[in-house]
C-alpha cells in the first residue's frame, strides 16, 4: 500500500525513460525540466549534489541519478523500481534491433541529436546559475571544459577534473557545513555483494574458458558486462569504445583465436549500426549492452539470444545500483565534515564545465559551414529547443515529438 503512493512519480519515471534522448548529458536537462521544475521531486540543487557524486561513480551516471531521486522518495524498493523503470523500455528496443536490425528506418531520428544538444546547453545554463557565484568556481569552470573537450575521449579525466576541483575549493576555509541532518545508515551488504559477484564472476569465466565448458558463453557475457559496468568511467562515449575493442577488435587476433577459439565476437557493421541507433532513442547508452549480448548469442538460436540480451541488461547495471546505494550514505555522511562541504563547491564548478564541453564536442558533428537544409535546420533545432526549455513552461516530451516530426518531413 506504501507503494501505491509512489505510482505518480514511477509514472514520470516511465514517461521520461521513453523521451529522455541523447545520453547522461542530454537527461541530466530532461530532469531538470521534469523532475524539478514540473514535478519539484527535487530541488535543483539535490539534482546538481546527486549528478556531480554520480560523477565521481563507475557505471551509467544518468541511470545512478534517477536511482538515487527514487531512493531519496521512497528508500531502497522504489530505487530498484525506479531504475527497471528507466532501463526497461530502451533495454527492449535494444534487444528487438539485435533480432530486427536489417529493418531499423533511421531517417526520423536525424534531428535527435541536435534536440540532445539543445537539453544538453539548457542543463549548462541552468547549473551554471546555481554553481558559479565567484572568481574561483569561474576558472574551475573555464579549465574544466577545456580539458573535458581536449580529453573527451580519456575514462579517466571526469573524475580527475572533479577531484580538483574539490581540492582548490578547500583551500579556502570561509565556507562550514549545514549541521542538521542525521548521518544516514551505510548498509555494507550492497559493497560485500558487488566485490563477491565481481570476482566470482571473474573467476568462473576464466575457469570456464580454460576448461572449455559447454555453454560457456553467458557467463563469459556476464563477466564481461560486469567488469565494464564497474570499471567504466565517463558513460557511453567511454563504454561503446572498450566494448569494440573486447567484442570486435580482439577477436580478430589470431594469437587470441588460438588460445581462445570460442571468443565471444559481433560482427563491425553490426556493432556500429547498434553504437548509432543506442544514440538516438530514449533511455541510457548504456543498454547496448542488451544489444551486444543479444548479437553475441545470436548463432545459438532465438532462445539463447533472449538470453545473451537477458545477461547484457543485468550485468552491464547492477554494478551502478549497488555502488550508488552503498556509496550514498557514506556520501551524504562525509558532507557533514568542513573539507568535504567546501569541496562541494569546486565539484560542482567542474561539473557544469564538463556540461559546457560536452555540449561543444556534440556540437561538432553539426556541420556550420555547409549551408544545406539539414544542418540549418540542426543549428535551428539546436537554438528552438534551448529557447523553448528557457522561455516557456512546454514539457519535454512535446520537445521530442515535434523534433520526430521535423526528422520525418524534411
């Protein structure tokens, strides 16, 4: 009966997991809008405190930021509902393309991407008015896009930027914590339960790999989805790229091929064709995950693929929820510390630059310089959907829909 109460804002959940296109950086603007201003189940600085500590985690940020509101909501069954939820429906449309993908027409999807850039600069905006009030969050902002743009592709430079960032900001001592809220419960289970599935999960596919076991492919999957879901920092232009490498590139090794015959492989131009399409529907990148295991049983029948796309989906995030529910806490409960609160600041500082670089690097697909009709119109949805999030109070879902129609017409 608890739950029941919930059933609106799971409602939101769903309807912003079938809207919310273009990655972490294009939802974090999509929550802004639906979560905050239309909503208000947070405030815009939760949204920014929840996002900038989701940085700081391996595993798909946007997919650990929704976790942690319906955490916040409801304690720890609406977080598991609210992420099945969020991964659900991009988790199916990714499974059926691995089944279907000879018969995808992506022509109405061609003005997605510039609508994600548009959320992406209206969530830079609306952070930096929340974020930057003085000299130091200003450079901290300059440098962090900066670099963030030189070193888009480098796992590593995220959370660099954001470790910083939080170093400078303590160098001042004017700032002290808000003492008022309890320190809250740190349930070890969830870290116990990650490093016990990690290793074992480890140590099962290498074992099954020596010894040859019959089958043995879903659990070199699951191991393989696993260890990325844990290790990857910088969501899905980092994790696209580690899965070509493990699925496509290595395979091709003939030195591996030998000592591994039954190497689990995707075919280049399958892969690419599901690395552009996981770009333009709703949902996280993450679910390419789905896709990829769903390929990589393919030769085994309907079956067994339904259940490469089965493990893609577990695998890839149940890493992200149990490091972002046992990590809150301990979070929320540093933030009570002097350092930690005045690191707060240059944390958040870094994160709105890495927004403001993340918008400039998707920009550069978008040709400027060749006046045809479809990059106008790109520059003009760019500009319409930024101006239409700022000035007035249209849902996001409405957005979408009219960038659908303008990808179908023109």
């Amino acid at each position: 009966m608890v739950l029941l109460r919930h059933i609106p804002f799971l409602k939101t959940v769903f309807i912003h997991s079938i809207t919310a296109f273009g990655g972490p950086q294009g939802h974090f603007g999509m929550m802004i809008r639906t979560f905050v201003e239309q909503r208000r189940y947070v405030s815009r600085e939760e949204l920014l405190d929840f996002n900038s500590f989701c940085q700081l985690l391996p595993g798909a940020s946007s997919t650990q930021v929704l976790t942690l509101i319906g955490y916040k909501r409801g304690g720890l069954i609406l977080a598991i509902l609210t992420l099945g939820i969020w991964i659900l429906p991009a988790c199916l449309l990714m499974g059926a393309l691995s089944f279907f993908l000879h018969f995808i027409n992506q022509d109405p999807l061609k003005f997605i991407h510039p609508m994600a850039v548009g959320f992406l600069a209206y969530a830079a905006t609306q952070s930096f008015q929340i974020a930057i009030h003085n000299t130091i969050t200003r450079v901290i902002v300059v440098v962090s896009a900066f670099a963030t743009y030189l070193l888009f592709r480098t796992p590593w430079i995220v959370p660099i930027l954001i470790v910083v960032g939080g170093v400078v900001t303590n160098l001042s001592s004017k700032r002290i914590p808000q003492r008022g809220e309890a320190p809250k419960k740190i349930k070890w289970g969830n870290i116990w339960l990650f490093a016990i599935l990690f290793l074992t999960a480890g140590i099962t596919s290498e074992v099954a790999r020596k010894q040859d076991w019959a089958n043995r492919r879903p659990l070199n999957l699951f191991e393989n989805m696993y260890r990325f879901g844990s290790l990857v920092f910088g969501g899905g232009q980092v994790l696209i790229p580690m899965m070509y490498e493990q699925f496509v590139a290595r395979p091709e090794s003939e030195k591996l091929i030998q000592r591994n015959p039954n190497v689990i492989r995707i075919p280049k131009d399958d892969f690419y064709s599901g690395a552009g399409i996981v770009r333009a529907i709703p949902g996280p990148v993450f679910s390419i995950a789905t896709f990829a295991g769903g390929v990589a049983m393919r030769d085994k029948g309907w079956l067994w693929q339904l259940l490469g796309c089965l493990v893609g989906m577990v695998a890839i995030f149940l890493p992200s929820l149990l490091l972002v529910l046992f990590f809150y806490p301990v979070w929320h409960n540093l933030k009570r510390f002097a350092a930690v609160y005045r690191a707060l600041e240059g944390i958040n500082a870094a994160v709105v630059g890495i927004m403001v670089a993340a918008t400039i690097y998707m920009m550069k697909d978008i040709s400027f310089t060749e006046f045809k009709t479809v990059s106008l119109m790109a520059i003009c949805v760019i500009a319409g959907t930024w101006l239409l999030l700022t000035y007035t109070r249209l849902a996001s879902p409405v957005i979408v829909l009219i960038c659908l129609f303008l990808g179908w017409i023109f």
